[in-house]
C-alpha cells in the first residue's frame, strides 16, 4: 500500500477482495478518506496489479492484531479489473 504525498509505503496482507475494492491488513492505521496506491499479484496470474483506491473503513481487527483497511478502487485499469473478475470467478468455483 502505497500513500501518495506521505511518501509512506506499507507492506500488507489482502484479507478479502471484490470486483468494487480489497480489505487490507497493515500494522500502521489509516483514516477513512485516504487515498492510497495499492500493488498485489493475484495467484496464478501474470505481474502485478496497481490501483487507486480510497480507504472506507478502517479498525483494529484485534484476531489478526492488524488494523484492517476496507479500500474502495477509484481508478482501476480494464485489464486489472478483468484479472480480478476471473479471481473471484476461479474461487468461487473452487468453493462450489
């Protein structure tokens, strides 16, 4: 997670995504209205996504004893939201 102008960069885990945003897992908090970058690789897929999201919800999720960030994408490129569209497919599947 990449926050433009506080040349802040973080290291997190995705804890659960959609095809409208992601929930994050960092040890830093953000407050809701934050823009952030965000860079992940999806498995089974090639090189790495980059989106714009703004944070919605942030909370200490004291089971993972992270604060846990619920982003919104802002600004995601056609080929990044398809990539995640068959994600969500394949585990679905996977699940059924």
């Amino acid at each position: 997670m990449i926050v433009p102008g506080a040349e802040l960069v973080m290291d997190g885990q995705a804890v659960d995504i959609s095809g409208g945003g992601v929930r994050v897992a960092t040890k830093r908090d953000l407050p809701a209205g934050q823009n952030v970058m965000l860079r992940f690789s999806l498995p089974e897929s090639d090189g790495e996504v980059l989106v714009r999201a703004r944070v919605v919800l942030s909370f200490f999720d004291a089971a993972r004893q992270a604060y846990a960030h619920g982003t919104a994408f802002t600004q995601i490129a056609r080929e990044a939201q398809e990539a995640i569209g068959s994600f969500i497919d394949a585990a679905e599947q996977a699940e059924s």
